[in-house]
C-alpha cells in the first residue's frame, strides 16, 4: 500500500540501518530486510487487531509519548540500536511487544525466523532491536499530523489488509485476528420456520464444544514449590534495588555463586526456577510467574556483565518428540519474558533438554514433578 505508515517506516532502514544489524547479528542483509519487514508489518499489525480492545489503545500511546521516545530522532536510535547501546528505549521497546502479543510472543518470533531465513535467537535479538524503532516512528508520526490515540487506531485499521504479503508465516492465528461475521437476522416467513430451531440447538452444542476445549486449564508447575512466607527475606542488589525472595530460592542463590569469586562459570552449575508456573502440556506461562521472572531480570541489571542459559526440561511421560519440542518452548518463553523485562537478549540463550538428565525418579509422581522444571547457568559474570 502506497504511502502506508509500513511503507514510511521501512524506507527509513536503508543500507545504514540494515548493515550494521546484519554484522551484530552474523546474518545476511537480505535476511536482516526481511526480518525488519515482517517483524515491523507484525507489530503494526498486531496494534490494528487489538485496537479496539479496552484500554489497548491508550497503553500504547502512554508507550508512543514517553519522553525516551519523544525526545530522540529516528536515525539516533537506529544509531543507537546498532551500537548495542539503546539504553531505556530497550525497556521500552520490550513493553511493546509485550503489550501488542503477550504470551504469543515467542510464535510470533519464531513466524519471523521462518519468513527470514534468520535463526531464532537472531530473530528475537531482531524483534528486540526494531521494536524501540517502530515505536519511535509512530512517536513522530502521531506527533507531525497531530493525531489522538482513535486517529493512529483508525489509520492502521484502515492500513492493515495492504500488509498482508509482508506477515510472517501464521501471523493472523497468533495474535486472533480472524473474526467471525455477525448473523444477520433474517427475515423469515412464519411457516418456513421449521427449520430454525434444529440449527440454533447445532449453535448451541457447537459453542458449548468450543468452551470445552478453550476453557481455562490448571497451571501445571513445572519446578518445586514456592518456599513458606517466614523463610522470605529482603536481598538488597548492587544497585539498590531491594527484592523479596525466599532464602532457598533461585535469586538468592544465583546472587550468592554471582559474588563469589571461589566458583567459576562451569557447565555443570545450574538453579532451578522455583516460582514458575505454565498451563498444562503447554509453554504459556501463568501470570503468577512474573514476580520471580522480574527478580531475575532485576539481578542481572544489577551484574551487566553477567550471561546466562535458560534450560528446559520434563519428565518421561508421552512422546519424547514432544517433550523436546515442549521443554524448548517453555526454556524461549522464560528467556523472552526476561527479554521483555528489559535485559538485552545478546545476553541470554535457551534450550530445551526433553526427558534427558533427570533429578527425580521418574516411576514415582514426585520424581517427575522433579524433573518438569526450568533452570539457569551463568555462562559468564
């Protein structure tokens, strides 16, 4: 679509922008550009499905206006993001793309990786780099033609089908774009009537199938339980900040191996997640998990130097085909909410393990909860 807000923003990551990406994250130009298009047509297309949603709009106009973005030109923060450096605009990108996907996150990336040609690490670094940039360019848009929060929505909703060619693979069943048309009511002569109350009880069984199968599911915790409220205690951070965590937890643990200089990075030393809790058989995570995600985005703000590896793993029920691809998904998702938490993804990694090494006995119930967990190596600090 010509002179579309896609097409405005994308002719402002010429060979400047795209070049120097493509050397931070070891790939081709030609695979950067497709990146930054579908990762770009995703996010503005993401804020035009859920435009109409209460409150999504002015969530992201409180975002567009921040004066991170406000007070900085588009080609210093490719710059910027380029140089590694994009300080409170990586916050606020993170917020983004939070905001516009949640949980669906991590499908969205990998549809982008897909598109590309890029590998998923250097697909989520991409989402990362050009979110703060697609904010930033609807910051000036809104601002030049002095537009409210319903005129930006009108104008992508309006925008929207022109994008379609440049979407990832599966983009309109992740974020729910599809809707149903409203029935219209028809005007019906009373003695042809027969037929309509066998096809309203079809409705009937078809909607009460579709909550059955989309109800809500029991959180599955996949780690051990959370310690006793008397055993938390206030673990004050480098850099002031001050969290509540139980004594036995991952953060203080982490914090402890971080400071001490007689244990060195190693590939055996890991801390399992002890607060985090997913729906069953699936990698979305409960929102009762973000307190301990944040603590450890916390922590490694307050180390800079330091990287870790988020690690997957489940118990030896069902296919194990399955249980990889599971444990691989839970691992990316646990890395990106850390990502979207505002630490830079070049200093996280993710992999999933499956059924392999194993801490319980997987014959009894206890040994398999065991074994359903996610944990974290400090590969560097």
């Amino acid at each position: 679509m010509a002179g579309s807000i896609l097409d405005s923003f994308m002719s402002t990551l010429g060979p400047q922008v795209v070049g120097p990406w493509a050397t931070r994250l070891g790939a081709s130009p030609d695979a950067v550009q497709r990146g930054l298009q579908s990762g770009s047509a995703a996010m503005l297309a993401g804020v035009a499905a859920k435009a109409d949603q209460p409150g999504f709009m002015s969530q992201i106009f409180g975002l567009i206006n921040n004066p991170a973005v406000t007070s900085s030109s588009l080609p210093n923060l490719a710059s910027s993001i380029s140089s590694g450096a994009p300080g409170g605009l990586a916050d606020l990108g993170s917020k983004f793309v939070s905001t516009i996907f949640g949980s669906n996150m991590t499908g969205v990336t990998d549809a982008v990786a897909r598109t590309s040609g890029l590998s998923g690490g250097s697909a989520s670094s991409l989402m990362a780099m050009v979110a703060p940039m697609v904010l930033g360019f609807l910051g000036h848009h809104v601002r030049d033609n002095g537009m409210s929060a319903g005129d930006l929505a009108n104008t992508l909703k309006s925008q929207a089908s022109g994008w379609q060619q440049y979407l990832p693979s599966g983009f309109r069943s992740l974020v729910g774009t599809q809707t149903v048309p409203p029935i219209a009511e028809a005007v019906v002569p009373v003695a042809k009537r027969n037929w309509l109350w066998p096809l309203l009880l079809l409705a009937a069984l078809l909607i009460a199938a579709l909550w059955w199968f989309n109800r809500p599911k029991a959180p599955e915790e996949v780690q051990t339980p959370a310690m006793p409220a008397a055993s938390f205690f206030k673990l004050t951070l480098p850099d002031g900040t001050v969290l509540n965590v139980p004594e036995n937890g991952i953060e203080n643990q982490l914090v402890k191996f971080i400071n001490d200089p007689s244990r060195p990075v190693d590939s055996t030393t890991w801390f399992n997640f002890d607060r985090l809790l997913f729906d069953t058989g699936s990698a979305t995570l409960q929102p009762s998990s973000q307190e301990q995600l944040n603590n450890i985005a916390a922590i490694l703000k307050a180390y800079p130097n330091v990287h870790v590896k988020i690690g997957g793993y489940t118990d030896n029920v069902g296919d194990a085909a399955s249980n990889l691809a599971l444990s691989k998904a839970r691992a990316l998702n646990v890395m990106n909410a850390i990502v979207a938490a505002g630490i830079d993804p070049s200093r996280l990694e993710s992999e999933g393990y499956g059924e392999d090494h194993p801490v319980g006995d997987n014959s009894t119930e206890d040994g398999r909860a065991q074994n359903r967990r996610i944990a974290l190596r400090v590969t560097a600090k």
